[in-house]
C-alpha cells in the first residue's frame, strides 16, 4: 500500500511541475510581442488572422490535453507495473484487448475530426474574401524584392501607383491581392494580417486583407527562392481612408527635383549620373520612365523611385533609409545583399565618388513638398542591419 502511494505522489509531482513549467512559459511569452516580434501570428490585427489564430489555438489546446494524458498513462503505467524486486513472480502476459483497442481508435479520430471542420470552413472562407473587394493590388515577386502594382478601387479609378516593398492600404477595406512570380516560386506572408500564399510562375493566386486598425504591419517571403530569401521582406502600412488618397496622389503627381508639381506635360530631367540606372528605374514625372515593368520585365529590373526619400528601408528592409546606407549600397551592393541583380550594373568602381554624391543627393529631394505621410511618427524598422564593416 506504501508503495503504491509514493507512485500516486511522484505522479502528481511531476503533473504538478509539467504544469507549473507551461504557465510560466506562457507568461514570458507574451511580454513585450507586439514590439519586439513583429512577424508573430499571435497578435492578429484583421478578420483572417483572427480565424487563423483561432485554428492555431484550437489545435494547441486539444494538443496539450492528449500530451497530457498520453504521459500521464505512460509515468502512470511505468510507476505502477514497474518490477519492485529481483523476485517478484512475472507478471501476467496480456495479448490484446479489443475493448482499450477501439477507445485509441475512436478518441483520435473524434479530435481530427473537431480540427478539421474549422479547418475547412475558414479555408473556404479565405478563399471566397478573394472573389471580390474594394481595391484591387498586383504584387510581383521578384530576386529578391517585392513590385506591387495598384489598379481599381471601390469607385471603378484606376489608381495606376507603382512601387516596391512597401505596400498602403485603406482600413476597413477589402484588398484584393493577385500574386505574379516570373522566377521561382516565393510565399507571400504578412503574419498579423493573413496567413501564407505561395507566388507560383505561370499561376496568379488571390487573397484577401482587411486591416481594422491602422498600423504597420511587417511581412516577408515564407518559401525559400535563393541566396537572399531571408531578406526579401516588406511592409503593409494600413492608412485612414483619407491618409490612404493622400498617399495615392503624392505617387501620382509628377515630382520635379524639389519635389513641386510639375506643369502640364512637363518632365524633370534626371541628373546625368542617373543615365546608368535608367534601364532598371523609373521615376514618376521625370523622363526616367523607361525601364520595363511587370511580368514581362528582365530580373534587373528594380523599384520604382518615386518618393524615395519617404521609405524606411532599402534593399527589400535590409538597411535602414539613410545617407550612409544609401552610399554603402551604391558603392557595392554585392558585399551588403549578395547575389542581387544591381550587383551585376553596379560593381565596386563602377560609380565614382562624386557621382554617389550627385544621385544620393538627388534621390533624397524625392519626396512631396508637404512632407512624407507619417513624418511625425518616428520609424522602428525590425532586424534591419548596419553596413557591413570596410
């Protein structure tokens, strides 16, 4: 009898400190998500990540409880039918029992089945918020890099904005997103406002987004496509549906060097130094409107650059948006992004000092004469790196 009561109490010792080990875990978990985990599922800020988040949560609890008991049964049955001495007679061979055989059947079967009802319905419902929304966005996948084309909204106008890695939405209004690869297959993925799409050569797959809140929320390439797959990372910035327009005409009013309007059929000529980068970049409102764009477009194609001096990051969120970056990076941006495109235009030498000098100087008069929308709420861009040491 002694002995049997020692293994109730070991049992419940070990459950005990089990349980204590998963509060405490769980409690450390969440401290500080938002700001310091920016690509976490756990803090859904839209109708889709909420249904994800949902499943995930379905699924870890039903988890948890078979973990539980399956170790249970298992410290249970190890305890209780252990040998206790040399001598002890051998226990009864028992070969079956049809009775426990159907239980571990039929219980595992009845929880697939709670998990795979939600699970099918909330895929369904995914996939139909794609069929029809309020604003319709291509997003092209490139090496590694995000395009992103926007067409018609909710009023039938075609909004004709073309930019790279940062992308704006309205909230509380559906975005329809059409991902194009003309490479390899990537996965588009904004973790707190939708789950993973992959971006498949030939194939055009929709989702939908809808963000409640205005915000920025950080995504990335969820599919290994190559050496810098890592960085291939991007920001959907959720505005106020005023801020949003706002937004829309500073991309479509023709920028001019300072950054004022230019008059009716006017083009801004780009300085000389920027001829090098004509074939791969456009400008809106200069005559650096060359460069191919699209589906159809050759993989040294790089981002649109119109209101450059607005972006937080370059090279698809690698550097933070500053002067000394910005020199780094066309000085030789094969030592700080390795294996991308640029790298085979622009090599060490390729652009002599004084030439940096002119283009970071003029890239940085890009940008509205109001000022860039946000200006007044400072920038956190998450794991963006420093140069790399000379």
């Amino acid at each position: 009898m002694r002995e049997r009561r020692t293994g109730l109490w070991r049992i419940l010792t070990l459950l005990s400190l089990g349980v204590a080990t998963t509060l405490l875990l769980a409690a450390c978990g969440g401290v500080g998500l938002e700001e310091s985990r920016p690509y976490t599922t756990t803090t859904p800020e839209s109708p889709t990540a909420r249904d994800i988040q949902g499943l995930y949560k379905l699924v870890f609890w039903m988890a948890l409880v078979v973990f539980l008991v399956v170790q249970t049964a298992i410290v249970y049955t190890a305890l209780r039918f252990r040998r206790t001495s040399h001598g002890a007679d051998r226990p009864a061979q028992i070969h079956g029992n049809k009775r426990l055989e159907i239980l571990w059947t039929v219980i595992p079967a009845i929880v697939l089945l709670v998990i795979l009802i939600p699970s099918i319905t909330t895929m369904y419902d995914f996939d139909a918020a794609a069929e029809e929304g309020d604003l319709v966005v291509d997003i092209y996948a490139r090496q590694w890099w995000w395009e992103i084309h926007y067409g018609k909204d909710a009023r039938g106008d075609e909004l004709g904005v073309i930019t790279g890695n940062e992308i704006h939405i309205p909230v509380g209004q559906d975005v329809i997103f059409r991902l194009h690869s003309n490479n390899v297959i990537h996965s588009f993925w904004v973790p707190q406002l939708s789950g993973k799409t992959d971006v498949i050569p030939g194939h055009i797959n929709e989702m939908s987004i809808t963000a409640t809140e205005p915000g920025e929320y950080y995504g990335e390439c969820a599919e290994f496509c190559g050496a810098q797959h890592a960085w291939m990372r991007f920001k959907v910035v959720a505005d106020p549906v005023d801020e949003f327009y706002t937004w829309v005409n500073q991309w479509r009013t023709a920028t001019t060097m300072a950054g004022l309007a230019a008059t009716s059929g006017e083009l801004s000529r780009v300085p000389d130094t920027f001829g090098l980068c004509l074939a791969c970049h456009q400008i809106n409102g200069t005559n650096a409107n060359v460069a191919p764009v699209g589906i159809e477009s050759p993989p040294t194609s790089g981002p649109n650059l119109t209101l450059f001096a607005c972006r937080e990051t370059l090279a698809a969120g690698l550097l933070v948006n500053n002067e000394e970056n910005l020199r780094a990076w066309l000085r030789d941006p094969g030592a700080i992004k390795e294996d991308n495109w640029m790298a085979t235009v622009i090599q060490p030498g390729t652009l002599s000092e004084e030439q940096i000098d002119e283009l970071v100087e003029y890239l940085y008069t890009l940008r509205p004469a109001e000022g860039c929308a946000g200006d007044a709420v400072p920038a956190v861009v998450p794991d963006t790196v420093a140069i790399p040491a000379a």
